[in-house]
C-alpha cells in the first residue's frame, strides 16, 4: 500500500509527538545497529523498566558485536538471567559469531542479510533496518498492531497469516520517507503510552482525529481478543542434594527447553505421587541414586509461558547408589558461595538466594 496524503499528515503529526514526549531510553542514544538488535530482543514480552538494567549490564559487558562472539556461552547466558527465553540470549550469541564470520563484523543493512541470522524475525529486522540504517521498513509489535488495528478500524489481531498480512500493509502505508525510524518508534511509543490496551488516552492521542475507531466511539473493540492458550499448572519437586558443604547442580542437554542453564535436579510430580516421593523417584531415574530427604526447603510458584509451576524444595542426602547423572550435559558439586558463577532458571534462582543468605550447607 503506497502512502497517501492522508497518511502523511498522520505521519507528521506523529513524529511531532515524538520528538516532544519521547522517553528517554539508554538504546535512543545511539544508531549502532548492534546495540538497537540487542535492546529490541530484550525488549519483546519484557517492559522497558525491567531492560533498562539488562541492556546496560549487557553493553557494558559486550560493547561490540565482536565481544559478544567471543564471549562464553555461560557468561552470555548469566547476563540474560531472569529475562527468561533463554532461546534469545542463545541465538543473539550465534547470530553475533555469524556477523563476525560472514559479515566481517557489521550488522547486514538488506533485508535479506539481517532476516538470515539465528533469532531475528520480520519485526527485529525492520527495527534495526529502520532506525539504525534509516530504512523505510514498517515494524508491527503488540503495540503498533494496536494502534493501527484502531486507526484504520480494522478488526483484525494478526492471529492468522493473513491477518498479520493486512497489519503489515496498513503498517507500511503510513511510514514516511524521512525519519522511518524515529516513526516506526513513534508508532511503537504511542501504543505503550497513550493508545493502551484498556482506557486508551484518546484526548490526547496526536491521531485522534484520523482515528477510526475513535470516531466510532468504542477504540477498545479494536482489535478483537486473541484466544488465549490454555494455562496448565504442574508440580515439581527438586532436590538440594549436599556434601561436604557443596551441593549438586547439573546443565540441562542444549538443545531442550532452557537449554545449557543449570538447575537442581528432580521432575514433574506424577498422578496420585506426593511430592516426597517424587523426588525419590525423579532422583532415582535421574542420578541412579537413592536419596533420603532431610526437610523441605521451600515451595515456591512461578509462571512461564503457559506453564503455572508450584515447585517444592527439599534438602536431602545420597542413602545408596552410586552417582551417574544422564539427564544432563555436566555436573558439578559446587560451593554456596559460588553458585552465582552458574546461570539457572528463576525459580532456581530463588533457591541460590535462599541457600546463600541462610547459609544451609
Ligand atoms: S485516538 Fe485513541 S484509539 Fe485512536 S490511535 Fe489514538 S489513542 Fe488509539
């Protein structure tokens, strides 16, 4: 869809917004493609409060795209603690070890390039297009297929293919010429301050008077509710298995689900199973040795994905068996204190932080 007169007065007024109540952000102080890639992947599902500390950490760390490839794997991931999907961090570390070798260490300016690299979608590459290369290449978010699902009053929430499709296209006809990046923010910025999901700000909205939905008086009709995926709750039991003042932690096999952090071991409680004998059994199955639990530690909840986990803790000892661990990709016996060395998922991590201020051994 080409822009038309219309769309170019809703461009202008956008961008005019922006430039007035723009928030500042560590990653809009700079066009260095790579520093723009890094904060968009922290940036999906994640609120920019929450990046802020992570994107800073991150550059501090690894200033350049060459840093990050020749950084380990554990110390890119212990970076990434506590964002979840540890799937981006992985693929943000292959993509930048891609760069340095098939690109000789620039971020692709085409399309093309960019899309080829481990982790980068249509989004992300339309991002790091527009606003570091100054490309006109449309971006579509949460939030911009909001606000263009109600500025056009299109009933559509990109669940299909096709719906996605038609998102894209009003996407592209309103971005400008000049400034696309500041533009695609612009967009990207309206929808996370102003056109909100509930109660959107439509008094203040810098398009209200281009806005379909606004006219039509109802803008939260737009777009219609996706259907949500079921939520399925699960229960864990692991174990704190300790010796001589170490305790056991093992690396989950790599290419599986939070694939190369590091965990205490045990598993999903079965039906009619209490947690206790859960564990007894996870850790029979997992290490080949019989355990004989001391106390519970803690039961703690945490969400992810579509998962509602209650997990519960125990101390325990090894009774019998001798140790052979083959759920794992290594093992280690490793110090309270040092456990911080090692990059866990966040329920684990509340473990670590307990383990250490009590100083249970
Ligand atoms: S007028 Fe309201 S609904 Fe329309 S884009 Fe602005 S904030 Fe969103």
């Amino acid at each position: 869809m080409k822009p038309t007169p219309k769309s170019k007065t809703i461009a202008r007024a956008l961008l005019a917004w922006f430039d007035a109540e723009r928030r500042p952000m560590p990653w809009r102080e700079t066009r260095d493609p790579y520093r723009i890639w890094v904060s968009e992947i922290m940036l999906q599902q994640t609120q920019v409060k929450t990046v802020i500390p992570y994107y800073q950490r991150w550059i501090a760390s690894f200033p350049t795209v060459e840093k990050l490839a020749r950084a380990r794997e554990n110390t890119v991931l212990k970076h990434w603690e506590g964002l979840g999907y540890y799937s981006r961090a992985r693929n943000l570390h292959r993509a930048a070890k891609e760069v340095v070798r098939e690109h000789d260490g620039r971020v692709p300016d085409t399309l093309d390039g960019i899309l080829s690299l481990p982790g980068i979608g249509r989004y992300t590459a339309g991002a790091v297009l527009s606003i570091a290369y100054n490309q006109p290449v449309p971006v579509l978010d949460g939030n911009v297929k909001r606000v263009v699902s109600r500025l056009f009053g299109l009933m559509e929430n990109g669940a299909t293919r096709k719906s996605e499709t038609r998102l894209w296209e009003h996407a592209g006809s309103l971005l400008p010429a000049t400034r696309p990046g500041d533009f695609n923010q612009s967009l990207m910025e309206l929808g996370a301050t102003v056109c909100l999901p509930q109660n959107p700000m439509c008094l203040l909205c810098p398009i209200a008077k281009h806005c379909e939905a606004f006219k039509q008086g109802e803008p939260e009709r737009y777009p219609p509710p996706k259907q949500q995926p079921e939520t399925k709750k699960i229960e864990v039991s692991a174990a704190i298995i300790q010796k001589e003042g170490k305790v056991f932690i093992q690396q989950r096999p790599r290419d599986g689900l939070m694939g190369g952090l590091w965990e205490f071991p045990g598993g999903k409680r079965e039906k009619k199973e209490n947690p206790e004998d859960c564990l007894i059994r996870e850790i029979q199955e997992e290490l080949g040795v019989t355990v004989a639990i001391r106390e519970k530690l803690m039961t703690l909840k945490h969400a992810y994905t579509r998962f509602r986990v209650t997990l519960h803790a125990f101390t325990c000892d090894i009774e019998s068996g001798r140790l052979r661990p083959t759920h794992c990709e290594r093992w280690r016996w490793v110090r309270h204190r040092d456990l911080d060395k090692y990059t866990f998922p966040a329920a684990n991590v509340k473990i670590v932080k307990h383990l250490k201020e009590n100083g249970s051994s």
